[in-house]
C-alpha cells in the first residue's frame, strides 16, 4: 500500500501491519495487542499431585549425591529375573557411602565380606567409580561368592539415577545389563 494511501487510511481507523490490514480503532489494537501478550506469557498451573513423578536420570539430580549413604535392596539381571539381594555373612547388607567430607568425592562400603574404599565422579548425570580398593579378608559364605560381583558393577556403571523423593533411591545400571536398587540409609 503506497504511503500516502496508508496515511489516508490511518485517518480513517484502518492499520496495516506488515501485509494485513484490519478495521480495529488504533485503542482497539493497543488493547487487543496487550492481550494477546498477556496470554502469550501466562505460565500454566498444576497442583503438586498432577505433577509426573521426576525422571529418576535427570543430570541434575544425580548432583544430590554427594554425602549420602544406601544399602543395596535388589539386584535385577537383563532378562527380568532378580538376584538375592546380597548381605554379608553376618546378615549386614552390602553398603555405598558416597562422601565429601575430605574435600574430594570418596566412595566406600561394605561389599559382603570385606570393606572398600576409593573415588567416584558425577559427570554429565553419571556416577562413576575410581579404583575401588578393599580389605583382604578371606569369606567362605555368601558374602564372598558375592562380593566380586558387586565389586564388578560398581566399576562398570553405564547409566545411574537418583529419586530423592521419599522412598529415596539409587539405581545404578551396569554394562552387562544388571540394576542395582539402592534404598537411602536409614529410611
């Protein structure tokens, strides 16, 4: 539309907007405007209830970590089929202490016979674990048939998440396919 066409057209409460012309009164447009923005920026509401549960793989929350302790609860192969959970000879269940109480990230436990110590590291949403090292007593029950395995997944973690709402728990899910179910010490 030519320039003094638009001009002529302005003194007749016509407006074009790029390409579009409209009938609104120049209030009428500042009004509708105005509007349209609020709706634009309105932020939707939910009751807490209605919220999904938080993804338990979150980068974000594996952060939450650090000074917290977990007893191993269950112990799930690829195919479905769970493992008994493993405890120690003595009944103790197989622990992770994850601590930053020396100014660096130190992981240890109790891996069914024997107690381990070492680092771990939250990167990108993954735990992880340094070299793990460990007493050297000698177990003939349970707890020792165990504890290589235990030791074996905490060194190949491939994924973990954390849900630190009540029930707060670990998951931890290893190269060959096992999870590791952690419940939060204590609760």
């Amino acid at each position: 539309m030519p320039r003094d066409a638009l001009d002529g057209a302005a003194r007749n409460g016509l407006r074009q907007i790029g390409s579009v012309r409209t009938n609104l009164p120049r209030g009428a447009f500042a009004f509708a405007a105005a509007a349209l923005l609020c709706t634009a920026c309105a932020m939707p509401k939910h009751l807490d209830a209605d919220a999904p549960p938080p993804d338990p793989f979150n980068p974000a929350a594996t952060q939450l970590l650090d000074n917290t302790s977990w007893d191993l609860t269950g112990w799930t192969q690829p195919g479905g089929a769970s493992r008994t959970v493993p405890h120690g000879d003595d009944g103790q269940a197989l622990t992770l202490t994850l601590s930053t109480a020396n100014g660096q990230r130190l992981a240890s436990g109790f891996s069914g016979c024997n107690r381990f110590t070492g680092t771990y590291l939250l990167r990108d949403g993954k735990l992880s674990f340094g070299p793990l090292a460990s007493t050297r007593m000698a177990c003939a029950g349970t707890g020792g048939q165990l504890e290589p395995a235990y030791l074996d997944a905490l060194a190949h973690v491939e994924r973990s998440g954390v849900q630190m709402q009540p029930p707060q728990q670990l998951q931890l899910i290893v190269a060959n396919g096992d999870t590791l179910t952690f419940a939060r010490h204590g609760q």
